[in-house]
C-alpha cells in the first residue's frame, strides 16, 4: 500500500527551513573566511540531508539541483574550484531552495532549477563565468529588499511540553476544589465564574495534549528497513505492507510502543516466516508478507502484526508450557496462546535475533504498563496475528467514579458499555458466581467490596457498572455512583503496583487519592477464576450432579 506522504510535509517544511538557513549562515562565514574549509563541510551536510529528505517526499527538482550542489563542494573540498567563485551562485540557489518551500507550502510546483544546475555545471567544468568580476555593483535603490519569513512552527524541548502537561494538571485539580465549592456555597456569581473558568481550562488541556501527539506513523516508518536487514540475515524473502491513515498518539506512548514492535518483528521475521523453499514447497508464494495496521476505536488504537508464516504450534507450546510448569493437561488453546507471553519458547536454537523467549514476555509488560491488552492468535500453515490495543494519550481520561464500601473508586468511560440497577432477586447466585439475564444475555457479576475485603451492603436495588473489554462483558457491583468527571492518570507507587485491579490514581478536588481501575485485568481475571473453579468442581463433582445450584 502506497504511503500518503502528504502528512509528513508540514514537517518537511519545516525541518527543510532550518538546513537553508544553516546553509546561508555557514556561506556567509564562508565569504567572510573562505579558509575556513569546516564551513564546507557544514554546507554540505545540510545539503545533503535535504537532499534525502526531498528524495523521500519525492520532489526531483530539489533533488536534482541538492545533488550539483555537492558536486560543486565536493570539487572546492579537493582544490579543483575556488569556492570564492560560487558564493553567488549557491546564494541563488539557497534561494530557489527557499522560493521552492514555500510553492510547496502553497500547494504550487515546483521552480524549476535547470539555469542553476547549468551554472552550476559550468563552475565545474570551468566553462563558465566565475562569480567575482569587476563590474560595478547596482545602485542600493535596486537590490531586492530580503522578505523575512513569518515563524510558522518551532522546536520546542520535551521537557518543556511535559512541564505544560504538569501545570495544566494542577489547574484541573484546583478546578475539582473550585467545583466542590460552587455546590456548597451555591452562589451564582460564583458558579458562573467556575464555569467559565471550566471551559478555559478544557482549551488548555486540548491544546497542551495536541502539542504531544506524534504521528504513529514515525514509529512505523523504522520498520521497512529492519524487516529488509532481518530477511537478509535470515535469508529469507519479506514484503512488509503497512497502513497508519493519519492516527495520532500522545508522545509517552510513542516512546514506549516502538520497543514491544521490534521484538514482535524479529518473532516474526525469524520464527514465523518460512525460507522460500518451504514456502513453495506448502504451496505458497516465496517471499513472505507481514501487514502492519493501525486503526482507531474510540479513545484506543489497535495496532495488528500479521504474518502469514507457519503460525504457532499449539501442541509444542503446551508440551513445553506443562514441563515448565505453566500449563496443565486440561489447559485450553486460548492459555495457551497466552502463555507465549509468559516466557514459553519451543525454540531449540538461540539466534542472534531471537530464541530466549524473553521478548514477547517484555512486549506484554511494556504494553499493559501503558494501561493497554495484547493477545496473539494463529492458525498452522496460515499465519500469527498480534492484536496490541493502546490508548490515545495517558494523561487525561474520562471516569466515572463509584462509592464501595466507604471508598471511591473510579472506572474509565472507555470501558462501560451501560450502567444498570436490578432487584436483588434478580441475582443469581451460582456455586463460582453471581450472574443477571438482561436482555437474554447472561452478565457475570463481581462485587468490589467483597473483592477489595470490606463489608458488602447487598442493597435492595443493585447498582451493576457494566464493563466491556474485546467483547467480553462484566457486571461490576458497587454501593452508588457519585458522577463522570475528566481526571489526570498518576502512576502508581511500587506498593499498589502489585495489585493487577488497579491501572492507576489520581488526586480528585478533596486532595484525596482515588485508584483507578483496570478493567482489562478485573474481566480477564473473573473469567480466570471461573475457569479454574469448574475445572476443580470437574474433576470432584459425583456423576449425575448438576453442574449449577441456585442459592
């Protein structure tokens, strides 16, 4: 699939700007020093890395004309060309350089720099004009006036956006204590004030997140030349095919995310794809495919890794598994998959890019660091697909906060599918679970309270969060809802961090602290149990006994 290039060219632009003026900067100390032959050099780096950068936007003109230009240096660098018969020339050059930007910025063509790539030619070639003559220089009514340039972007330091986010959290919990006054003092002159104040402050954070995001797209584009560099190592045939559309990701994730994607490629360069002959040999073409896409659902993006190898085998990994320890006899293909996250490798042979079975246990802490899922899944003789889903920006989320037990908890937006309250009798109680039909579909319910270990208040009307993660659904029982409400996400402290249920904290207007759930783990983890509970209940239940009583 065809890269749009058009989402890089702000960027181009932008760093295309910055080596034209460093080429100025250094032909002027040039002028002034012509012996100063590093200044050559700085030239031409500057030149030289446009000219890449033009080569990958695809505009041949700047290209073209880049590449005579270091002709040109290349030829004052060895003696052959005083550079003192070029300053002008290049100067004209720098300038269509610039004058070219800024059609491009237009949405214009490019100039087209045939005139100075012949002058350029005949400097080298000693065929034409040098620069310095003797002619008199035009009266100064008759030089062009130099346009500066009005400052469109400019590099700011990481730590610099960071400090922002920082303040910008600070705001937002002086805010939370501004909202809790205006209810208890309800004046209106007050509460129109906070109100507005409100709306500010939601501009600030929008405007501070949308200076963080960076284009996936940065992270994908290093992967074409490792898979190359891999497949040859390897000896093996690879075609990488990758699609991103436009999707944005805070920079913390970006930072993180490139790490657990080298390790899934050299999983799958180096045990997923077979060499070309045992390709041909299956029935498949020689040279082996791996599609990388990213796409956006709601606050998350899912980014997949599919190869169409020789997929995972199940058998092998299981019998390694309960060697290990890991696995037992009555696990199932969907443990097992999961397993490989865990350390289990059936490579007999470490190579220099893989073989330990560390790798894949890396990618699955890193991602659920991040506060996101990855799961494989693989068919023999067809493939292995890996599903990461991440969210947007780690920072700001929406949550609704809950009361349990004389406690507040708070349950990201992004995982409620709906918020329900049942009659008592309508619960269920089986001999692993409680569960409730709404809508003919059975929900399993856990209860905070009694999970946490404090007092669980059965109310008459049961208040049930109904949470959601790929597909699988979770009754989360609680005391009250207290509201929704956008909050900062803190990490945790390396106490709580052992506590899986619990994705982070934040500080709400009160200055206390409130745990942020991890509804992936909480869904996964019911399930687990449930498992593990009918398994034992399995292996000890006498024949003929039903598999479920009611309490």
């Amino acid at each position: 699939m065809p890269i749009d290039l058009n989402k890089y060219k702000d960027t181009f632009l932008s760093e295309s700007k910055e080596h034209v003026a460093g080429m100025n900067a250094a032909l002027l100390g040039l002028e002034k020093n012509p012996a100063k032959k590093s200044l050559i050099n700085d030239i031409f780096r500057h030149i030289h890395t446009m000219k890449s950068m033009a080569a990958t936007m695809e505009y041949a003109g700047m290209v073209a004309l880049c590449h005579v230009m270091e002709d040109v240096l290349d030829s004052a660098k060895k003696g052959n060309l005083k550079i003192a018969t070029c300053f002008d020339t290049l100067f004209g050059c720098f300038d269509c350089l610039e004058s070219t930007l800024k059609n491009i910025k237009d949405g214009t063509e490019e100039i087209a720099p045939a005139p100075l790539i012949e002058r350029l030619q005949a400097l080298i070639t000693g065929n034409g004009p040098a620069d310095k003559d003797d002619s008199p220089a035009p009266p100064a009514e008759q030089l062009p006036v130099a346009e500066i340039a009005k400052v469109e972007s400019i590099d700011v330091k990481v730590e610099k956006l960071d400090r922002l986010m920082n303040l910008a959290e600070e705001i937002l919990i002086n805010k939370m204590t501004l909202d809790r006054l205006k209810v208890e003092i309800k004046n209106p002159e007050l509460k129109a004030a906070v109100d507005s104040l409100g709306r500010l402050i939601s501009e600030v954070q929008y405007n501070v997140m949308q200076a963080r995001m960076v284009s996936i797209g940065f992270v994908f584009n290093r992967f074409p030349r490792m898979v190359r560099d891999l497949a040859k190592q390897q000896e093996k045939e690879v075609t990488l095919q990758m699609s991103s559309g436009d999707i944005e990701l805070d920079r913390s994730v970006i930072d993180e995310i490139g790490e657990s994607l080298v390790h899934i490629f050299r999983n799958a360069v180096d045990h997923g794809l077979e060499t070309p002959a045992e390709r041909i040999k299956g029935g498949k073409p020689g040279d082996g495919t791996i599609i990388l896409s990213a796409e956006r659902t709601k606050d998350f993006v899912r980014i997949k890794v599919v190869d169409d190898g020789r997929g995972l085998n199940v058998k092998e990994i299981k019998a390694t598994g309960i060697k290990r320890g890991l696995l037992t006899p009555a696990s199932t293909a969907e443990e097992v998959l999961a397993s490989i996250f865990t350390g289990v490798s059936t490579t007999k042979e470490v190579t220099p890019v893989s073989g330990r079975g560390f790798g894949l246990n890396i990618v699955k802490n890193k991602i659920e660091s991040l506060g996101g899922t990855v799961e494989v899944m693989s068919e023999p003789g067809k493939g292995t697909t890996f599903n990461i889903e991440l969210p947007l920006t780690l920072a700001i989320i929406k949550v609704l906060f809950v009361k349990v037990g004389g406690g507040v908890y708070a349950i990201p937006l992004a995982n409620i599918a709906k918020l329900v309250t049942v009659n008592r009798e309508d619960i269920k109680g089986m001999l692993e679970h409680e569960a409730v039909v709404l809508k003919e579909e059975q929900i399993i319910i856990t209860r905070l309270a009694r999970l946490f270990g404090g007092p669980s208040s059965g109310p008459a009307k049961q208040p049930l969060v109904i949470v959601r993660k790929d597909g699988a659904k979770l009754g989360v029982a609680v005391d009250s809802y207290i509201g929704t409400q956008e909050i900062l996400v803190k990490p945790l402290n390396r106490l709580v961090r052992e506590n899986k249920y619990f994705a982070g904290s934040t500080i709400i207007g009160t200055g206390a602290a409130v745990l942020i759930l991890d509804v992936a783990n909480l869904v996964l983890s019911k399930k687990d149990a449930i498992i593990a509970c009918r398994l034992q209940q399995d292996a000890t239940r006498p024949p003929g006994e039903p598999v479920y009583d009611s309490v």
